[in-house]
C-alpha cells in the first residue's frame, strides 16, 4: 500500500510541477513535502502510520483531508489507517466543511511557490 501511495503522489507531482511537490521513500516510510506542509506516512505492523505537519493549524486540517481523501478513494487494502492524534480530527464524509477544505487547499497549491 505504501508504494503505490508513494507512486501515486510522484505521478501527480510529475503531472503538475508547478505544485512544488517533493516526494521521497523507501519500503517503511514516505515522505511527502507540498511546501507548506509536510506528510509522513509509515508502514507499521498493523496499520499505516499517517502524521501531517504544517506551520498554520488550517493548514494541518487541509492536509488531513487531502491525505483523508486520498487514502480513501485509493486504497483497496483493509489495512487500518493510524493517525498521529496532536491535531484535531478530520471532519467526516459528511461534514460540509469537507468542500471548503479542499477549496482553501487547491487554493493554497496554485499561489504557492
């Protein structure tokens, strides 16, 4: 699972070099860097480890639910998903805020750079 995230985010930052996405792995861990925001995604035993960082707290909550979003349109494999928990939740499938987050998002990797 962790490679073919890997390999999906390379594709993407090929797609579209102007996102300024930097991604780098091995077989454990991946780290994806989208300049304003950093994610960590590890392969544990039992579940794929996901950590998000970011300087502005919105911008810790657009990252949540752009991996969020991925994660769960991509993945087919019944492997748990841990989150490192010293950030608020991501709002649930349900949540209007979902469309404004991925606005403010989109927003945010188009000015970038």
């Amino acid at each position: 699972m962790l490679a073919r995230i890997a390999g999906q985010f390379r594709e993407r930052a090929s797609a579209h070099p102007d996102l300024g996405i930097q991604v780098a792995s091995s077989e454990t861990r991946c780290n994806i860097d989208f300049g304003w925001g950093r994610c960590v995604l590890e392969a544990g035993p039992d579940a794929l480890n996901v950590r998000v960082e970011a300087d502005q707290p919105d911008d810790v909550e657009a990252l949540r639910e752009l991996i969020t979003r991925h994660l769960e349109r991509h993945s087919s494999e019944d492997q748990p998903i841990a989150w490192d928990q010293s950030g608020e939740p991501v709002p649930s499938a349900r949540d209007p805020r979902r469309k404004d987050l991925m606005r403010a998002f989109h927003r945010r990797a188009r000015h970038s750079g």
